[in-house]
C-alpha cells in the first residue's frame, strides 16, 4: 500500500528525498493543486487593519465567516441597479428576477446534497430553518424530551434549541445537554459524544451536531454520531 509520504510527494511532483516540511515542498504541492487559481477570486485582508496596503493575512476561519468573493461587490451592485432601475417590478422583470431568484441557486446546491434539482430549496436563515425542521422532528414526552448538541455551537443554534424547548413548555436548561471538549483539549472526542447519547439513552428526543464547529473548526463524524442516535 502506498504511504501517506509517497502519495504527498507524487502530488508534488517531488523526490524522495524532499523534505515533508520544508518550504519548497509545501510551494510544490501548491503548484501542482488544481484549486490553486482560486486564491486569486477572493480578497484577502491585511493582517494590520490599519495597514490597508500591508501584506495579506493567512486566513484560517472560514468556518466562521469565509472570505468574501472579490465578484460579490459585482452582484450586489448590479441588484441595486435592478432596484433603482425597475423599483418594485424588479420582482419579475430585472435580469435575476427576486420572485425566483432563489430557484437560481437549485443547479448548484443539488450535487452538494446529492439530490435533483426539484428536490431542493433555498430558503430562509439557518435559525428559522432550524425552527423549522424541530417543529417536525422535536416532539417532547414526559420520558423523551433531551436534546443533544456541542458545547459553544453557533449562539443562534443554540437560541432555537433553549427557544424550542421553552416552546414546549419545559426549561432549556434541564432539556440542551451539551458535550465539550476534555479539560485542556479544543476538540469533542466522539467518544465523549457518543457516550452521552448512550447515558442519556432513551431521554434523548433530538441529536444536533453541526457538520463543522464555527469556533474551531471541528468537523464531527456525522455518521458515527447518527449511528450512535
């Protein structure tokens, strides 16, 4: 079987002898990566703000907040434009028509969830979608009524959660279970989340796990906590 260092080196296009760690092995690889130009469709801040010409930040929290597309100041211009151009016929008559401009989205968010593109929607925020989604799936018992989620996730994930709950009448805080990381560590073991779904067990009315923690950047294994649920 090939090894994790031998299929790095094949992808930069390097010898045996590289170094792993060296500059020029991490310049090789970016050369040889095909998502490369990239980079050059987004606007990178400066890493002083106060030196707006100074060199560009590395840039490691788009879990957070990604960078912005330098085409997005485009976009939003031409749709002030259709706004002062066609006012409020602009809803079926300007180039992107607001009435359906969210069917615009459907080709590109279909492969993404792997589904046909008259199966999906784009709509709302993600806090009213979650609102959404719990009226139907969060239905509280006398016995069944815990829902399971990470510690410090999005604050508006967790307003629904508490809001849900307060909804039904019962207090957010015997209700939201929330598993964090180990003292000294950032990132939730699966384990840990995993054994406080078994302990919870049959209290357990809901699991809610985003795919990428905001704050760190942890990606949950989705799967093995679905299992688990």
């Amino acid at each position: 079987m090939t090894s994790i260092e031998e299929r790095l080196r094949a992808a930069a296009g390097v010898s045996d002898g590289s170094n792993l760690l060296g500059i020029e092995f991490a310049e090789a690889l970016d050369s040889h990566d095909p998502l490369k130009d990239c980079r050059d469709k987004f606007c990178y801040p400066p890493s002083d703000p106060s030196k707006p010409d100074g060199d560009r930040a590395v840039y490691l929290c788009g879990n957070s907040l990604g960078l912005m597309p330098k085409a997005t100041r485009t976009f939003v211009n031409e749709e002030l434009d259709a706004w002062s151009t066609y006012g409020v016929r602009g809803h079926f008559e300007s180039k992107r028509s607001w009435a359906n401009i969210d069917d615009l989205t459907q080709p590109a968010i279909a492969p993404i969830v792997g589904a046909k593109e008259k199966e999906v929607a784009c709509m709302n925020g993600l806090s009213v979608n979650l609102h959404l989604m719990m009226v139907p799936f969060y239905r509280p018992t006398d016995t069944r009524y815990k829902i399971v989620m990470e510690q410090k996730a999005f604050p508006s994930d967790r307003y629904a959660m508490a809001s849900q709950a307060a909804f039904h009448g019962r207090n957010p805080a015997d209700v939201v279970v929330e598993v964090g990381p180990r003292e000294g560590e950032s990132n939730v073991r699966l384990e840990d989340i995993v054994d406080t779904i078994k302990r919870e067990g049959d209290k357990v009315a809901l699991v809610m796990f985003s795919g990428v923690h905001y704050y760190t950047g942890q990606r949950f294994d989705i799967q093995q906590i679905t299992s688990a649920a």
